[in-house]
C-alpha cells in the first residue's frame, strides 16, 4: 500500500506539470494581458505600463514567462496579484479554506442522505416510498445547479431564514470561537444543499441499483437461509459489496463537486477558489488564474487518491503489487 500511495504521488508530478503548462498557454491565447487594460487609465503613463511589463516579465515570450513562473512555484512563489494588489499564494490560501469547506461538508451532506435512502428503496422496491425517492432523484439530477441554487436564494430571501452571499458576517471578527463557527456553518446551510442536491440523487440511485443487484446474490439468499436477521444480512454482508462501486466513483465525485462549486460560489457569492478563478480569468490576472488551476487540479488527483485507498480498506480482495 505504501508502494502505491508513493507511486501515485510521484505520477501526480508530471500531471500536474501538464496541466500547468496547458493552463498557461490557453491563458496566453486571449489578446492582452492585465496591465493593457490599464492604457484607458489617464492617471497612468503608458511609460509605467511598459516599465511594469518588464518589471513582470510580461514582455517576454510566453514559454520563457512560463518556465519563470514554473521556477518560482516550485520556491512557494506563485506570483502576485494585479487587481487584488497581494500575493496570490496569500489569496488562494484563503478561497482554499473555503471551498475545501463546501466540498466537504457537500460530500458528507450526500454521502449521509444518499446511503441510507438508497438501501431503504431498495429493501422496499417499487413500493411508494420508491416511486417518490426516484422521482426527486430524477429531479436533482436534471435540474441545474444554477436553478436549484436560484430556488435556495429566493428562499432565503423569502423567509429570511439564511444569509444571502458570503461565508461570514459583518460581525465576525468580533464573535467568540463557538459563535464563529456557528455564524460559517449557518452561511454554509444554502450553498451545501445546492452543491450536494446533486450528488444525493445521484448516489440514491447507484446504491440502489447496486444493493438489488447484491440482494439477489447466493450468499445473500444463504445468510437469509442460516436464520440471520434481515438488518445484519443487510449491513453486515450486502452492504460492504454494495458500496464498492460507489468508493471508487468518489473521486470523480469530488471533481464533479469542484467544478460544480464553481457555478455555486459565483451565483450565491461564496468566496471560494472557483470564484476566484472566473474572476481572476476575467481580469487576466494571470498568476492568481495559474495558482487556483494548481490547486484545484492537486485536490482532484488526491481525491482519486483517497478513493483507491478507501476501496482498498473496504474490500480485502483488492491487492495494490508493483
């Protein structure tokens, strides 16, 4: 195991390389950088434009800017912010929290409906409580993450029941360390529901079709035969094989969330790494754009990662050999 998890981590060098690299050049292919949208500025000599650009090295071919940035990644140094005026490890440190927070507590929110229904429908198959927990899974599965995240907004506006927009309140700084936490988490109640709507209905319905697809198998039927109890024939044989196959969809899970928290952070003005991405895209504050590609595509290797090792304590029959 510990051969494979050092295997992966080294595989994880030249991937996250390419994926710098394609980043980079894709951000390069938009006419302009940061600073020219500076020349309308009147206040701003073109003469300290062009001395900035070089200062930043902007004024040199883009594979050369690439391997300089590169070099200073590797150092710690992602750059610097041009419209946030800080540097942008500082920057995506803090939207890193944030949207580390969401994913999480997205998957455990999916993962604690999703389970438990999905067995519940399937030990009662095409009984009412089925019907009804098939239809609101196809709904979450077919309604975008931008309407459902709308329909939470209205909601809050409606009843004003959750905050709208933001991980904390004016008076944070100012609350006690129960009182912080409490403040996030009511924040976090609206964005959580939307990002794992998703994720519940996708997750009811493989663990259903999965544990009739088990339930059906001989080992079952001999558990049943020995006069075991339905609850232990259930959890103590049916479900370990059952849920298998949902553990090694966990890391697709996470980059599905990832990508989804983007559209989330931007309509209900979470302030995560997905919203600094679109925004700093947008400014072409370049640097700031390259460190959240880094980091976003770090979280989605190690939770592939994550997944196969949780497979691998899930089901002994799994071997990890050179």
């Amino acid at each position: 195991m510990l051969r494979f998890i050092l295997r992966r981590l080294l595989q994880m060098v030249p991937l996250v390389l390419g994926i710098t690299l394609i980043s980079f050049a894709v951000m390069q292919l938009a006419p302009g950088d940061y600073l020219s949208t500076l020349k309308g500025n009147p206040q701003i000599r073109p003469e300290t434009i062009e001395r900035l650009r070089r200062d930043f090295g902007l004024d040199q071919p883009w594979p050369i800017q690439y391997v300089k940035w590169l070099g200073n990644a590797l150092r710690g140094d992602f750059g610097y912010s041009f419209d946030k005026k800080v540097p942008a490890f500082t920057l995506i440190k803090q939207r890193l929290y944030y949207t580390f927070l969401l994913s999480f507590w997205s998957t455990i929110f999916a993962w604690a409906i999703a389970i438990p229904l999905g067995i519940y429908v399937a030990r009662h198959r095409n009984s009412f409580a089925d019907r009804i927990a098939n239809f609101f899974a196809f709904a979450g599965i077919s309604l975008p993450g931008f309407f459902v995240a709308l329909l939470m907004l209205l909601l809050a506006l409606v009843t004003g029941w959750f905050p709208i927009g933001g991980a904390t309140s004016d008076n944070y700084n100012s609350l006690s360390l129960f009182g912080k936490i409490a403040n996030t988490t009511w924040h976090l109640i609206l964005p959580v529901v939307v990002l794992g709507t998703r994720g519940v209905a996708g997750l009811m319905r493989q663990m259903r079709g999965n544990m009739l697809d088990v339930l059906s198998e001989n080992y079952v039927l001999a558990a049943r035969a020995r006069g075991l109890t339905e609850r232990r024939v259930i959890y103590k044989h049916a479900l370990r094989n059952a849920i298998n196959p949902l553990i090694t969809l966990f890391g697709y899970e996470l980059s599905g969330l990832l990508a989804g928290a983007a559209l989330v952070e931007t309509v209900m003005s979470w302030p995560g790494l997905g919203l600094l991405l679109l925004d700093s895209v947008r400014t072409k504050d370049i640097y700031v754009a390259m460190g959240a590609f880094v980091m976003g595509a770090v979280m989605l290797i190690l939770g592939n990662l994550i997944a196969d090792i949780l497979l691998a304590l899930t089901d002994p029959r799994i071997k990890f050999s050179d």
